[in-house]
C-alpha cells in the first residue's frame, strides 16, 4: 500500500492541488493522499487566512473525496514559532509507520528545482519516493549539477517500482498541467474578479461567509 504526503499552506486549497493529485493517485495507484498544511512555511509567505480557516477549507475541499485526509502534524501547537521543514516530518512519520511502509511526498516542479535550499534535501529519499507533478512555466531539468545528478541517480520511469520499496525514487509524473494559484485567486478576490471555477464550491461558499481575502471590501 503506496501513500503519499501532499504538503502545502493551502491559502485556499482549489483545483490546481486537487486535479492533479487525483490524477497522480490514478497514474502511480496511491492508496491514500494525506493533505498535509504547513504553519509556518520557510519557503513561502505566511498563509493570510488563519490555521483555522485554512483547516476547516480542507476539510469542504476533501468531504466528497475518500482519496484524501488531513495529517495536522505540522500544526502541532509545540511547533507554532518553528519553520514546517518536510525532513522533520517524514522522519517523524517514519518513527510512527515504520521502515516498510510505502511513503511518497507530492511536489511540483517548481519545488523540485529549489530543493537545494531545503534543510537536507539529499535525505528526502531515504525517508519517501519523491512524486514530482508538472507545473506550467517550470523547466524540466536543473542548472544545478548537484542537483540534476541527484534526481538522475534516484529517478524511475517505472510507476510499480514505487510499490516495491518503501522509499528512494524519484518519479516524474503525467498529472495536467494547472494554470491555476492561490496567489492568483487572492489577487481576484482582492479585486473584485469571480473564483467560483478555481476551487471547490463548499470552499468558495465558506470564504464567501467568513470574508477572507479581503472579501468584505467588495
């Protein structure tokens, strides 16, 4: 059974996460997709919608999906002045499931080419397989040598290979390319431009009421 982590701040959770990781868990056969919210990203600005809300979007986003659930690890109150790094948590997972449990980490291409920044990077695949989805405007190999030599020695073309081991491949997946970005639908809601396509109808709904993302100003 090959589960997989799909972290993110989810500020708000839409489409461009959920279409192509049904997919993904269609291409690789996933058993199980865990949606995992960071707290305090180190790569990224911090979410403007609170933990709270972000959390309860998930929950609208996934209660018609039985693919998915949330991992809430990183939400821990222990951990509310500390940076979300994905290392800590795949060790911590690992503790919990042990070494023969099947783990892959979602990411898209954009992150793949920053991983040199990621407290270390070379490490994630002795946890995990990495799942790496197509992102529109990202090339599909790094100027970084290290880099590039690094997902070469690890990467398979072959989906079933990460059913056989627990953990140490690099899979490029097929997943549709999504135009679509929460920087994007902030942007529209800021300005007045409808977002009813971009995600979810439950999580349009709840912004609607609550008034995030400057909602009350239109």
């Amino acid at each position: 059974m090959l589960t997989a982590l799909f972290g993110g701040t989810f500020d708000p959770i839409h489409y461009g996460h959920l279409r192509p990781a049904l997919a993904l868990a269609e291409e690789v056969g996933l058993s199980s997709i865990s949606l995992l919210p960071n707290r305090t990203p180190p790569h990224k600005p911090q979410p403007e919608a609170t933990t709270e809300q972000r959390l309860a979007m998930l929950k609208l986003a996934i209660s018609n999906y039985s693919l998915f659930s949330i991992d809430t690890r990183e939400l821990e109150p222990k951990l509310i002045n500390q940076p979300s790094f994905t290392i800590d948590t795949l060790k911590a997972w690992r503790k919990q499931n042990g070494p023969q449990s099947g783990l892959a980490f979602i990411m898209g291409q954009d992150s793949l080419l920053s991983l040199p920044t990621w407290k270390e990077w070379q490490k994630l695949v002795d946890y995990c397989h990495l799942l790496i989805c197509k992102r529109p405007g990202y090339a599909k190999t790094s100027c970084d040598c290290n880099l590039q030599a690094w997902i070469k020695q690890h990467q398979t073309k072959d989906s079933q290979a990460l059913h056989h081991c627990p953990n140490g491949y690099i899979y490029f997946a097929n997943t549709p390319l999504e135009t679509i970005s929460a920087t994007e639908i902030r942007q529209n809601i800021n300005s007045r431009q409808s977002c009813e396509k971009l995600l979810p109808p439950k999580v349009w709904r709840y912004i609607h009421e609550h008034g995030l993302y400057n909602l009350k100003k239109c």
